[in-house]
C-alpha cells in the first residue's frame, strides 16, 4: 500500500457574498455566507488518479483552488506530503515544495497569456524554479515539453490564439510539467474540447503519468471520463462528500441514492438494455441548504432523521457513503 501523497482534512470554504454596506444599512440586514465546501476529506495515493465529480456548483473548483493554495481555508487542514500547507511556508522553503505540484484549469484559453508567445509561456515556470538555467537551456527545455506534448518545437514562436482548443490545453500541460512536478490539480481540463480531442488528451496524460509517476486529482462532470482516469472517486453534493470509494466499486454497486442518480442518467452506450432515467429534482441554493441530509429533498428514501440530522461517511465494503438510509440498511 502506498502511502497518500496529498491528505485533505475536514476541508471547509465559506464565502462573503453579501449586499454592500450601504443597502446591508438601508435594508437592516446582516451579513449572508456561503458554504461553497463544508467538511471534506480525502487522501490520494502517490502514483494514482483521484477524481472529484458532482454537478455545477458542488464545490470541485474550489476544492482545486485550495489545493493549490489560490485560495485559503476557513477550517482544516491540507497536508502534501506529510508537510501542511496551511502553516504559512515562505521564502525557499515555500518555492522548494511549490513545484512539486501544478494546476491544469478548464479553459486554456483563458490561463493563457494571450500577449506572450509560447515559448515564454512554459519558459516561465523555468524562470522562476530553475534560476540558474541560461535563455539556451531554457529554449531546448521548451522544445521538449512541446514535442512531448505532441507539438513541434517550431510551434513555440506562436500565440495562444493560433493554436486550437486540443493544442491549447497540450501548452497548458508542457507549462504545468516545466517544473518537474510530482502532482497536478486538473479542474475540468477537458469539458471545453470536443469528444474526439478529449480522447487524445486524456491518453496523453494516461501516457504522462505512467511515463514521470504522476499523482493526479481530477475533477470532473463527466462519469465516462472519470472511469477511465481514475482510481479512486470522491462524489460531491452541496458542498459536501456523498461517497467515496474506488472507481471500479462505485460505478459497479452505487451507495448513495445520488451516485445512483447520476449513473443512472449515463448513456447505456454497451446497449446492455438499462433504462435511462433523467436526473430530478434540482440542486437546493447553497444560500439556503436544506436542514439535516443535503440531499433529502430529491431523495426516495429520505425520512424524518434525514431531514435533520447531517449524515456523516458510512464505510460500506470498498465505499463510504453519507447516506441514513445505506447506514440503517433500508437501501
């Protein structure tokens, strides 16, 4: 058994999204929080694949972002390697752990410097961890990651824009393995591509974890994509982790009536003869999340103790779900 690379502890994230002052004054009204992530914890083994997938607004993206550190915690703890990331490092300890991990984001485009050419775009990395690496070294670097990425070195003279969307997000790869890293956050890095250079991206980075021992967390929307890239599936509801179990157990044998209804609505592409049946009900306002169970008010199952006691993770076999009804055996 290999030993967790990242550790995420009881990880929380509220939000200030309230009126101005002045209409808070004029209309006496306090101060309105949002819980975009609230007690979420995980591990992802060195060398593997943890996926986060929910729908929009579950908190995956703010999950990456305090991962990386762009964002800071309310409560918890984010442990990377057995060194916590919520102490504040500074100075050459903080650029020494710093480039162990990077971030792919969704939209290449946009994390993408659209003035600089792109041999500046993954030279900056190596600008900023390899001090001692002369504009030379630094050239012939930038035409390996780009011929490793599946691009020519020659393409280095060019701007973002005059790449498409699959080349685009290959640049964002080679920038985010410039500084050698051991784990990469990937927050949706393939939803803005189409199907068939989703394929070749996700092989790719199948290609560079096996080839450099890469520890990923990826997040995504789509089941399909998840089975494929990952070991491990944590699935978010409102903020919060429904389940959490391996890949291969989840998708075979769902505990959570909402990993249920997420599977439940996947195309049936083997034509085995499962009905389909669509997603229902709609995700509460995390301005006002239901009391108890977060999910209770789209649930089959839900009774009265659901409605207002927060279920904690249940271990079930491979799996542990938040569920009332998966701990009292009703489901």
């Amino acid at each position: 058994m290999s030993e967790p690379l990242l550790d995420v502890r009881h990880l929380s994230r509220r939000f200030d999204v309230s009126p101005p002052w002045l209409n808070r004054k004029l209309e006496r009204t306090g101060k309105v929080y949002v819980n975009a992530v609230k007690d979420v914890s995980f591990s992802v083994k060195r060398g593997e694949t943890f996926a986060l997938v929910g729908e929009s607004g579950s908190g995956k993206t703010t999950i990456a972002r305090l991962i990386v550190g762009l964002l800071e915690p309310t409560e918890g703890e984010i442990v990377f390697d057995g060194q916590s990331l919520s102490r504040g490092l500074q100075g050459r300890e903080a650029r020494r752990l710093r480039r162990r991990f990077q971030m792919i984001f969704q939209d290449p485009l946009a994390s993408l410097n659209p003035r600089w050419r792109v041999t500046d775009i993954i030279a900056e990395p190596l600008r900023a961890f390899e001090r001692g690496m002369n504009d030379r070294a630094r050239r012939l670097r930038v035409g390996e990651l780009l011929t490793l990425v599946g691009l020519s070195p020659e393409d280095g003279v060019k701007f973002p824009h005059q790449f498409s969307g699959g080349q685009r997000q290959r640049i964002a790869i080679a920038r985010a393995l410039a500084a050698k890293p051991e784990f990469i956050v990937c927050d949706e890095p393939t939803s803005a591509l189409d199907v068939s250079v989703q394929a070749q991206i996700l092989n790719l980075m199948k290609d560079l974890q096996d080839e450099f021992g890469l520890t990923y967390v990826f997040i995504s929307h789509n089941l399909q994509v998840v089975r494929h890239m990952a070991n491990e599936i944590g699935v978010l509801y409102l903020g919060r982790l429904a389940e959490v179990g391996e890949s291969e157990a989840l998708f075979e044998h769902p505990r959570h009536p909402y990993t249920r209804m997420l599977l439940d609505a996947v195309p049936d592409i083997d034509m085995t003869g499962r009905r389909r049946k669509k997603v229902e009900g709609e995700i509460p306002s995390p301005l006002r999340p239901p009391p108890g169970c977060p999910f209770n008010p789209r649930c089959p199952f839900a009774n009265d103790r659901c409605r207002i006691e927060v279920p904690g993770l249940t271990p079930v076999g491979l799996q542990a779900a938040a569920c009332h009804a998966v701990e009292e055996g009703r489901i």
